[in-house]
C-alpha cells in the first residue's frame, strides 16, 4: 500500500502519512512485531481454548504450565540466553502473567486436574522429561486437599477420600487393573470415572462434577445480557446493587420455572431450552444449556423485574430514569 504511487498523494496529513510509510517499511518494525506475536500468542491460545461450552475445567492448570513455559521460551529465544539465565524483561511479564492467574485461580483447578486419569499415565508424563503426576506435585496437593477439606469438612469421611485418592493415584485394588491403566491415557476422564471409578464412590462423585465443568465466561454473558434488559438508557440512575440483585432474582426465576407443570405449555418456554438434554457423555451434551433471547413483551416479567422502582430511581413526571 505505502509503496503505491496513491499513496504520495495522500495529502490530508502528509507528515503522518511519511511517519506511517518509515515504520512500515522498517525490516526492525517487523521483526519486532513477530516477537511480540511469538510470546503472546501462547496467552492468547489458552484464553480461547478456556472460553468455550467444552469440559475444561481439568485441563486449565496444564494450560496454564505449557503456556509459561512458551512464553519463557520465546523470550529467551529472542534475548538469546539459556533458560536458566536471568532476563529482566521475562520477570517483568511473570510477574504479569502470575498476577493475573492468581485472581482467576481456585482449588478446583488443581482439584480437577488431580482427577484427570491421563496426567498419570506414562505416555503423558514421558511426553516431557520434567512433568510430574499430580500427587507428586507440592503446589497441586496443597490446593487439592483444601478442597478436599471444604467439599468434606467430617473427618471420617475426609479419611476415605483420602484413601480412594490414593488407590487411584497409586492405581491399587481395583484401579490398578489392566484396563483401567491402559485406559487412562485413551479415554476421556469422564468416560473413564464412569467406567473404572465405581470403588471410590466418593471420588467418582465428585470426578463427576468437575469433569464436566466449563471454564468460560458464558454465564457471565448471560447475565450481562439480561442486565442491560434492566439497566438501559431511560433507566440509568438504578444503583449498582439494585440491578444486581434483580439479575439474581430474574435467573432464580428462569431456573425455578423450569419446574413448574406450565414450563413446556406457558410463556415460560420460551425463557431457556435443551437446558435438561443429556443424551450421552459427547462434548456437546455435557453441561450443555442455552438460552433463547429474552422478550420485554412478556406483561408478567416487566411486572417482576421493573415495576418495583424505587421514588428515588424515577423522575418528577414519574418517567424512570
């Protein structure tokens, strides 16, 4: 484009124009740009594969391991240093990076991926010469036994998930069985919990739930979408803590309308479906729930969710604001 003889006559701002011409066609712009793409783009996977309707919940943390250890590496590539050298500007974007994952991080994460069948199989850990299985693993222990603790605050029965952990780690009794070790790497976690996990009832359980669990920002889209239903231009001046609780009190009733006998036959189907379909264990069936738009058309819900105001959140003609 620069290079192009329409582009000498564009004289709307000739100076910019000139600057825009030097740094494009700058080989060190360039260069420069593919650096900072070669240590971004591992950030920017791992965000996009999170942010999805799949199970990922067991496979944040890995994530989160294989993307530091690329980022190091493209840093260290371009300073031309060995990894165990010191590099100011890759402390500088730890630090970021550590920061921001200890704000989204919980127990559940490591607690999940203790759970995870395959990252105890040894195709998965001789992948990499410096993976660890999770009960080897100092930092993912302690996260998991403090969610061990708050799922199972009696001590008795901490003591036997304690037990059924360490049979499926160390694959003893009947986790220690042929397929149950071949299958560790093949099979989804899910499908295997289902299909070796029944001696850790407790355990299996809880595979269960986090399993199938997504790690995306969907919910909060939902919510946000149904909070601009409440807080719009002509009704501004709602404080953040009304319109916060009348989100909560809108999804309560969409959930608890899913019970009532006038669900399928009312206006209520429209509000959400396929929420209860579970066909099978494919990625497209587990925790899946969708919701159609909400309509401002439905007289009942506008009395539930507007017709409440307070004085103070209307003007003097009684028009909200």
């Amino acid at each position: 484009m620069v290079v192009s003889n329409k582009w000498d006559d564009y004289k709307e701002d000739s100076e910019r124009a000139y600057a825009v011409k030097k740094k494009i066609l700058d080989e060190m712009f360039w260069e420069d740009l593919e650096y900072a793409l070669s240590f971004t783009l591992p950030i920017y996977s791992v965000i996009r594969a999170a942010d999805t309707d799949r199970p990922s919940l067991h496979l944040v943390y890995e994530w989160w391991e294989s993307m530091i250890q690329d980022v190091k590496k493209a840093i260290f590539k371009k300073e031309r240093k060995q990894l165990d050298e010191d590099s100011v500007f890759w402390n500088a974007v730890h630090s970021i990076l550590t920061s921001r994952w200890s704000k989204s991080n919980t127990p559940l994460h490591c607690m999940a991926h203790s759970l995870n069948p395959r990252y105890y199989s040894s195709e998965w850990l001789e992948e990499e010469g410096n993976r660890k299985s999770p009960h080897q693993d100092l930092e993912i222990t302690r996260e998991r036994k403090k969610c061990i603790m708050k799922y199972f605050p009696n001590q008795d029965e901490r003591r036997e998930v304690n037990v059924e952990y360490s049979n499926f780690s160390l694959c003893l009794e009947d986790f220690g069985s042929v397929d149950a070790i071949h299958d560790r790497f093949i099979l989804e976690p899910l499908r295997w919990w289902a299909v070796h996990g029944s001696s850790a009832p407790k355990l299996q359980a809880l595979a269960f739930k986090l399993l199938g669990q997504p790690s995306s920002s969907s919910c909060c889209e939902r919510n946000w979408s149904t909070y601009k239903f409440i807080h719009s231009a002509v009704r501004n001046k709602i404080v953040p803590q009304r319109a916060e609780d009348l989100v909560f009190v809108h999804t309560n009733l969409r959930l608890l309308s899913r019970k009532s006998a006038a669900y399928k036959e009312g206006p209520y189907h429209m509000w959400d479906f396929g929420g209860d379909k579970f066909d099978s264990l494919d990625e497209i069936n587990i925790g899946r729930l969708e919701f159609k738009d909400l309509s401002l058309d439905e007289p009942e819900l506008e009395a539930v969710v507007f017709d409440g105001a307070d004085e103070n959140e209307t003007g003097d003609d009684g028009i909200d604001m």
